[in-house]
C-alpha cells in the first residue's frame, strides 16, 4: 500500500494530472471564445493530449536513460 501512495504522489503522476488539467483549460477556452462542433473538440483533445503527454514521456523518459 506504502508504494501505491508514493506512487500517487510521485512527480511523474503530479505531472500528468497537472498537464491534463491544463489541457482541460485550455480545451475549455477554445469551447467558450471559438465554438466548434463537439466532434471537433474530440479531435481537438485527442491531438492535444497525444501531443503534450507524448513531450511529457519523452522528458521522463529522456531523463532516466542518463541515470
């Protein structure tokens, strides 16, 4: 259970939930100031977070290959 909360906790998982908010925001924004049909914010979050969790592997798993 003790790993299971370090786990919870860890900086990977703070980060994930952290850009995943963001995307949120900012697929919220683009809701309110430029309406687009519901099939496109789909494809507009999809791109988004394929993209920026993608950045976001590659930084954590670019970091533990040097060590």
């Amino acid at each position: 259970m003790k790993k299971y909360i370090s786990t919870l906790f860890s900086t990977a998982m703070v980060g994930f939930v952290g850009v995943h908010t963001l995307e949120d925001i900012v697929l919220l924004t683009i809701g309110r100031f430029a309406p687009v049909p519901v099939l496109a914010m789909y494809a507009i979050g999809l791109f988004t977070s394929w993209l920026v969790m993608g950045a976001l592997l590659h930084r954590l798993l670019h970091r533990s290959s040097h060590h």
